[in-house]
C-alpha cells in the first residue's frame, strides 16, 4: 500500500461529494489549500482567456460575414436595372 493510500485513505470513500473531499484535503494535506487557490486563478485566467478568443472570433466572422454582404450587394446593384437607373 502506498503512503499516500495509508495517510489519505479517506480519499477513497464513496460516500463523500467531491467538495466535502476537497475542504477536508485542505485541512488535512499539507499545501493542497495553496493549489487549490493557484488552480482556481488559473481557471479564472483561462476562462478569461477563452472568452477573449472567443469575442475576437465573433468580430472576425462578423467581419467576413459583412464583407461578403457588401459584395454580394455590390453585384446586385451592378445586375439590377432599376439600381443602374437610380444612380444615374
């Protein structure tokens, strides 16, 4: 059995939630209450990162998007009579 088994067995019971494990591992494991906190702010700074990329890839389809709008009228305009007429 490794040491880590015989001192956190507790860490194999079924019976706890996820969270319970965690705040128990916080009092009771040397430094994990400092990676929790290191984990939690890099999690903060990747969701943050993520939702950057995120916002720049909507603008660059919504550029695209426009600018394929504008040609598409710009042919329109070129094949349309009434258009031709109205510029005159």
């Amino acid at each position: 059995m490794s040491k880590n088994k015989e001192n956190y067995g507790w860490l194999n019971t079924k019976s706890n939630s996820a969270k319970t494990l965690i705040e128990r591992a916080k009092r009771e494991v040397p430094d994990f209450a400092d990676h929790v906190k290191k984990f939690e702010h890099q999690r903060k700074e990747l969701n943050e990162a993520i939702f950057d990329l995120k916002q720049e890839k909507c603008v660059k389809i919504q550029l695209s998007w426009q600018q394929i709008a504008e040609q598409k009228m710009g042919i329109l305009k070129d094949q349309c009579q009434h258009c031709k007429e109205l510029s005159l």
